[in-house]
C-alpha cells in the first residue's frame, strides 16, 4: 500500500461499544485480574516478567488449566506491565505496584480504555513477529540465535503486509464481517500481480506463510483483534497418517478463515493513521460542510457513502440541508457532475419539508433538471416540464457523473445503449448541449457502444462538440 493514496472508509462501532469490547477480550481482562491480583511480594526478572516461581500463583489466579496455562499467564503479565497497569519500583529488587493507567480501565473514558487496549495490541503484535524458539535452547538453557534463519524487521513488514490487506478487504466490503480465506491472504502478499500460474516455488511460499499466519492469528485472537478458524489439525498430519475421518479437499475454511473484529477495524486504523496513511471513517464528515460531504463520499463505495449522508443529514434540519446541498452540488470543473449525483442521492434521503429548496432552483440551468426529478418522485404537483435543452444537459451530466463514479461499467453500458435507442436523432441534438463533458461522454458513447454505427455516430458527434468548444 502507499501512504499517499487513500484507503476505503471504514464504519466504526462507536467508541463505548469498543471499549466495552475491549474490556472483555481475554487478554486485557487477563492482565487487569494479573494486575489487581499482584502484591508486595510480586517479583520480576530483569525483563520485567514474572518470575519462575511465581506463574503458578498467577496461573490459580486467572483460573487457567491445560499445557499452555503458564504461557498465557506470562503473557497476560507482559500485557499488564506494557500496558501501563503494572508498575515496575525497584528493578534491582524486582517489585511492582499497580500501575496508573489500571483505574483507567474502570474509572477512564472510552478513549483510556481503548489506549490501554492499544498498547496491549502492540504487545501481541510484537510478540507475533517472534518465530517459536523450542527447540533452540541449548545446554545452558540459552536461546542459540544462531540456529534461527529470522530477520526481525522482514517479518514485522510481513505481518503489516498481511494485515493491511485484511483491513482493504474489510473496510472496502460493503458488508463487512465476511472471513477471508487463510490461502487468498497469504497469496495476496507473496503471489505477484502479473503473475499467471503461481509457480511451484511460489506455491510454497504460500503455504509457508500460511503455517505462520496460522501461529499469528491465533496469539492475535484472544486480543480481540481478529476472529479465527484454525488450519484444520489433519491438514498438518504426516502423508502416511491415515485420517481421523474422511476429509473434505473442496472446504476451503479448514484452511484457515480469518477477519478483523470491529474492535480490530479500530485497531488496524489507529496504526495506519500512526503510520501516515490517510485513512477516512464513516462519520468523519458529519460536521463539516455540504461541499466537504459531496467532495468526500465521490470515492466512497455505495454504502459507505449513504452511511456517511445519513449520519450528515441528521445533524440538519431538512430543507436547510437541501439548500446546503443545492449549493454545494454547484460548478463547471471536471468533479462537478460526481456532486450532483452525489447531491441526487443525497437528497433522496430528506423528506417532504425540503420541497421549497427544491423549486427555488427549478429554473436552475445547473440543477432544474434534478430537481423536477426530486419534486416527481416525492409526488409534487405543479412540476413544470423541463426543456429539451435542460433533457439533454442532465444527460450529458449524468452519463458524465456514472463514469467518473464507475468508469466503462455494464451499468453504464446499458444506460448508453438506452439513451441511443430511445431518442430519435440523439447524437444529432446532444453534440450542441452546452456543457464542459459534451465531448468525453460522447466519446465514452462511441467506446461502449457495441453497435459499430452507433458508435461511429457518437465519435462523429463528439467530433462536433469539441470543435464548438475550440478544443
């Protein structure tokens, strides 16, 4: 990704309901219990990690069993101390006390808790960029580095690789929530664009960094980060293994299945924002003015951009929001037609009071003909009948505004095809029509067309126009 371009806008849950989500992950409730529980007796080692003789206290504590209990008790404790809910006084002498963001997380705003909650995160995310060292112990007890093929720095950006393309897939999902596939993210940071067939070579390197995405995802889920399906355990079984039960090879979610949780959503766009990339949220523009949310919402998927509108509009009154929009939707530059569809849809939202906004533009050169749409479908009468004139202009701009908005798109396609068919002598009358994207739309017409006559008339239409206009 490039930090100059932006990514899709994203719809947050608000802040309260994170934080609650927050405050109940495993993890952090985890190392707020660790964190309570510890004492003037507490000890830690030089790195600030509970003591060997300790875990067993800390472990009966969090009411943790099974093999992994001492881990996830280490880690909690890890969790707290970064976190700011544990304290280190006296390094030499290895005691602690409660930290001061601790009170936070009962006494704080939503905002407090979802910074502790941040910290936590990147703790976890540090920690997953850390391959297993069993096995790498030597005699001595100490870790043999040199065993280790690891680059600490490659493997972070490889995390942040994969995570960033798991947050274009979500926050650019008109319905978010949907689990990707294990195998489609891991080939979307290893298979190159241009490449065909993925190579053999390639092919394990994808299955490679699906083992270790499978070890990521699951020290990432007990954060609340991400909601994960496991590589199904059979799929790891030796070859001469026979299987516990009969296998499907077409289910792809025993490969794995993964998606960030709304609390991840967040989580993933505080990073990005901290690394420079601008990254907008649905809601972002409530406050700001008519130009600001037509201008914004151009780019924005569907829904994204009716979410946006929705959140705009119920901060105004109607018919001052109308007028607002109606100004706003104004102008002669290349995005102009993109605001008046956006306008269009916008004022599909507003009711019955916003009709006197709407007349008052009526004989409007620019917006007349959008507004006797409006006035129409709301069922106003007394609706003058447009021009021929004003029936070709909004044809022209909104043919102008579905290519900005969706570039050669079937949609538009057929919406050519239509226009073509059902106006008698089209192409002789539109080429006249004064407006700025006459030529370009009647040269898109001639590139969509699928009817080599048609097409040629519309390229000879566009000829016309753009010589009227000296160009």
């Amino acid at each position: 990704m490039s930090d100059s371009s932006p990514l899709p806008p994203v719809r947050l849950h608000t802040e309260a309901e994170l934080a609650r989500d927050a405050l109940s992950t495993p993890l952090l409730s985890r190392a707020a219990r660790l964190a309570r529980w510890a004492g003037p007796d507490t000890r830690v080692d030089a790195g600030g990690g509970l003591v060997d003789e300790q875990l067993p206290a800390a472990v009966e504590a969090l009411g943790l069993s099974g093999d992994d209990a001492a881990a996830d008790a280490s880690e909690a404790w890890r969790v707290a101390v970064d976190a700011g809910l544990v304290e280190v006084v006296d390094e030499e002498e290895g005691t602690v006390t409660a930290g001061e963001d601790l009170a936070l997380l009962t006494g704080g705003s939503p905002q407090d808790v979802l910074a502790v909650w941040l910290s936590a995160l990147e703790t976890v995310l540090a920690d997953a960029s850390v391959p297993d060292l069993d096995g790498l112990v030597d005699e001595d007890g100490e870790v043999d580095l040199s065993a280790l093929d690891w680059d600490p720095e490659g493997e972070a950006e490889f995390l942040d690789g994969v995570l960033g393309n798991l947050y274009l897939l979500t926050a650019g999902d008109d319905t978010p929530g949907a689990p990707v596939p294990l195998p489609a993210l891991a080939a979307s940071v290893i298979v190159p664009s241009d490449m065909g067939e993925p190579t053999n070579d390639v092919l394990e390197q994808v299955s490679d960094a699906m083992m270790r995405l499978d070890d990521q995802f699951r020290m990432l889920e007990p954060v609340g980060f991400v909601a994960y399906r496991p590589v199904d355990e059979a799929l790891m079984a030796d070859a001469d293994e026979e299987p516990a039960a009969p296998v499907d090879d077409t289910d792809v979610s025993r490969y794995g299945m993964v998606r960030l949780t709304p609390l991840g959503l967040y989580g993933m766009r505080a990073r990005l924002l901290e690394a420079g990339f601008e990254v907008p949220a649905v809601g972002d523009l409530a406050d700001k003015g008519a130009d600001a949310l037509l201008d914004g919402t151009a780019e924005f998927p569907p829904a994204a951009a009716q979410a946006e509108t929705e959140q705009w509009l119920q901060r105004r009154e109607s018919l001052a929001a109308a007028r607002e929009l109606l100004a706003a939707a104004r102008g002669a530059d290349a995005g102009a037609p993109l605001r008046r569809l956006r306008c269009q849809q916008a004022l599909s939202l507003v009711g019955a009071s916003a009709e006197p906004a709407l007349r008052e533009v009526l004989d409007d050169a620019e917006l007349g003909g959008l507004a006797r749409v409006w006035l129409t479908e709301h069922g106003a009468v007394d609706v003058p009948a447009p021009s021929e004139a004003m029936v070709y202009w909004l044809t022209i701009d909104t043919v102008a505004a579905q290519l900005a908005a969706e570039g050669n798109s079937e949609e538009l396609r057929a919406l050519v095809e239509g226009l073509a068919r059902q106006h008698g002598g089209f192409f002789d009358a539109v080429w006249r029509v004064d407006h700025p994207a006459t030529a370009d739309v009647l040269e898109a017409m001639g590139r969509l067309h699928p009817d080599k006559k048609v097409a040629k008339e519309a390229r000879k239409a566009a000829f016309k126009a753009r010589s009227q206009q000296g160009g």
